[in-house]
C-alpha cells in the first residue's frame, strides 16, 4: 500500500494542508486501525503536523524560519544559493507518522499534516505507505 502523490507549489516559502488527501488515501485503502507514513524525499521540502485552523500559525511559522534561516548569508558556501532551504527542511524534518483508527487518522481538534515547500515553486511528490493492525 504505497502511494505516490504528486504537489505543486506556487512560493518559494508555502505550507499545503495535505491532510485530506491522506484521509482519502486511508478511505481507499479501507484499512480500520494501522499507521500511515507520510514521506517527502525531496531535500528542500518537509512534512510536519500543526494546527490547520488559523492560516496565521502558516504564516508565522514560514515568516520565523525565514528569520532564522535567512535566504541570503554571506557565510553560505553551497553553489546553489539555496542553502537556507537546507536547512528549514531539516528542522520540519523529512516525515511524520499518524495512527489510524476506525478507519480515520487520529489527529488532534486542530492538528493537519502539511507539505512544506521551501524553495518553491516546483513539482513536487510524497509518498504514503500504510501499514495495517493485525
């Protein structure tokens, strides 16, 4: 059960709720209690769960990494002046893992799985891979 889905981003800096279509991946797949693995393999791009109720926590979260990676420094060595996005990718991370139960994922009231772009725009994809109780 693996699925490879494909992202398109329109920022260099963006946060996409993927949270739906990881729902419906689960719904497809009829799995009643398991996990599902979400999975970014792209080096400038993370996977991250926060709240999906107030577009403001987007916006601060990008505008403070922003701040604390900025996009130009003149210590920077690597050759494809994209450095910054190095390293906001690996502060969000590469992955996450929700537990699935009664066929939904087990996600706080306010809680979404995001795809953070962070040298946008590009095409981009994730993987999903579930693994079913029992």
């Amino acid at each position: 059960m693996l699925k490879k889905m494909a992202l398109k981003t329109n920022t260099r800096d963006e946060m996409l709720d993927i949270t739906n279509e990881v729902q419906n991946f689960v719904n497809e797949q009829g799995v009643h209690s398991g996990v599902v693995y979400i999975y970014c393999p792209h080096t400038t791009a993370g996977i991250t769960i926060n709240e999906n109720a107030d577009p403001d926590v987007k916006h601060d979260m990008i505008m403070r990494l922003d701040e604390v990676y900025p996009w130009t420094h003149r210590q920077y060595r690597h050759v494809e002046g994209n450095s910054a996005s190095h390293l906001k990718a690996s502060t969000v991370g590469a992955s996450q893992v929700v537990i699935i139960e009664d066929g939904n994922l087990i996600l706080g009231t306010w809680q979404g799985i995001y795809f953070c772009e962070f040298d946008g725009p590009r095409n981009r994809h994730i993987y999903m891979k579930i693994m079913k109780e029992g």
